[in-house]
C-alpha cells in the first residue's frame, strides 16, 4: 500500500488524478484521504474475490501457466 500511495502522488503530480492525492497529512499520527480509498478498495477487493483468483491476478506478469 506504501507504493500504491507514492504511485497515486506521482499521478496527481502529472495531473492524471485530482491535486488533493498530492497533499500531506496535517500531523505525524493522521492519515490522508489517499490511504483511506486504498484501504477501501483493497477491503472491497478481498470481501469479494477469491483469494487465488486475486493472487494469479497480481502475480499474472511473473508466473507461468501451469
């Protein structure tokens, strides 16, 4: 999720997403909006797929067919 944040900074930063994906959290211990949606999605992500499905699909660039 560290890479997913730095990913979606630089995005916002070539204007690809909105300028608030850019922006600092406030204080040491808080998070940005940014780190919630990804929670989100991931949650939603794992809630619904089965978990080899999502694993042959984040593997899918490295693995062989078997």
């Amino acid at each position: 999720m560290m890479g997913a944040a730095r990913v979606g900074y630089s995005m916002s930063r070539d204007g690809l997403l909105p300028a608030w994906f850019r922006q600092d959290s406030p204080g040491p211990q808080s998070t940005d909006p940014d780190d919630w949606i990804l929670g989100v999605v991931s949650a939603v992500l794992a809630g619904l797929f089965n978990i080899e499905e999502v694993a042959q699909l984040t593997n899918i660039g490295i693995c062989w067919p078997s």
